[in-house]
C-alpha cells in the first residue's frame, strides 16, 4: 500500500511539474497543452507530523479553511487548506497538509525549500493576532518600498517558513 501512495503523490508532483515547465507539452499536441489562461498554482503540499495540530494551526491561527480532505490509502491523508472568498468557499490556490502516519523513513526540509507566501489584507493586523497568541518566532513585518509591499515572516508547526505579506 505504502507504494501506490508513493506512486500517486509521485504522479501529482509529475503533473504538477509538467503543467508548470514552458515547452512541456508539444505544440503538436495542442489538446493537452497547457494554456497560461486556463491554467493556474492550485495547491502546495506540505509534509506534516501532526495532522490535528497543523490543521489547527492553519484554520485558528492563519485563517484558512478546508477546501478538501483525502483518505489515500494506509492511513494517510491530504487536507487541503485555503482562504474563502466571499462566499466562504476556498476557491483559490491551497495548501495541502500531506499526513502519513505509517512513513518509516523521517523527512527533511533540505536546502532547496525557501519559504512559501500568503498575502493577506493587513499584515499589521494579522502580526499583532499572531503576538497575541504567542506564536513564536516571529520576523515582524517591514515595509519594502522597492517591491510594494509590507512583509514579516512566520513558522509553522512543523517548521516551514510562511512569508507573511501585504500589497501596498
């Protein structure tokens, strides 16, 4: 089982590299193209130790929501979460929290990870909730001018670096 579920992730990330490699697909082969109209970052997977305590994390403390949740085989699950518009559905780009409680082998942040960005309304704002409940760790948030935005910097209970920032 730990091998079709290797095999699906591996497959998605395939898809996913595909879709986001400029001359990936043939113009030949126009019908599987990727089109830079229809097409778009639809989530980010994240590797996490404790489903319950990231999933909290993510909705309590950032905000987010549930956009979908997977049962994908020998107790692993992909809990997608992202920001709801309007409406209160996630629509947009997601983060997915990929829990498998039967990996053997431990993982690692490696050197080629960075960070990922949320961009929120009030960076101001969501720093002071952030120092409210304690998070720590923070980098708080500094105006860049050069690039139109306010910025500060967050981690996650796992330890992934989350670029906090607001468009100015």
């Amino acid at each position: 089982m730990h091998d079709r579920v290797a095999s699906i992730i591996a497959l998605r990330g395939l898809m996913a590299v595909l879709a986001l490699t400029p001359g990936a697909c043939k113009e030949a082969d126009s019908d599987t193209a990727v089109a830079a109209g229809r097409s778009e970052v639809a989530y980010v997977v994240l590797r996490v130790t404790d489903l319950p305590r990231s999933e909290a994390f993510y909705r309590d403390i950032l905000g987010l929501r549930q956009a979908f949740r997977y049962e994908i085989g020998n107790g692993a699950v992909e809990l997608a979460m992202g920001y709801p518009n309007a409406s209160g559905v996630v629509t947009g780009a997601a983060i997915v929290l990929l829990y498998q409680p039967n990996r053997a082998e431990p993982f690692a942040h490696g050197t080629s990870y960075n960070r990922y960005v949320l961009a929120v309304p009030d960076v101001q704002a969501t720093f002071q909730r952030l120092t409210k409940l304690g998070l720590p760790g923070l980098r708080m948030p500094v105006r860049y001018e050069r690039f139109n935005a306010i910025v500060g910097f967050a981690t996650d209970p796992d330890g992934y670096t989350i670029e906090i920032l607001q468009r100015i």
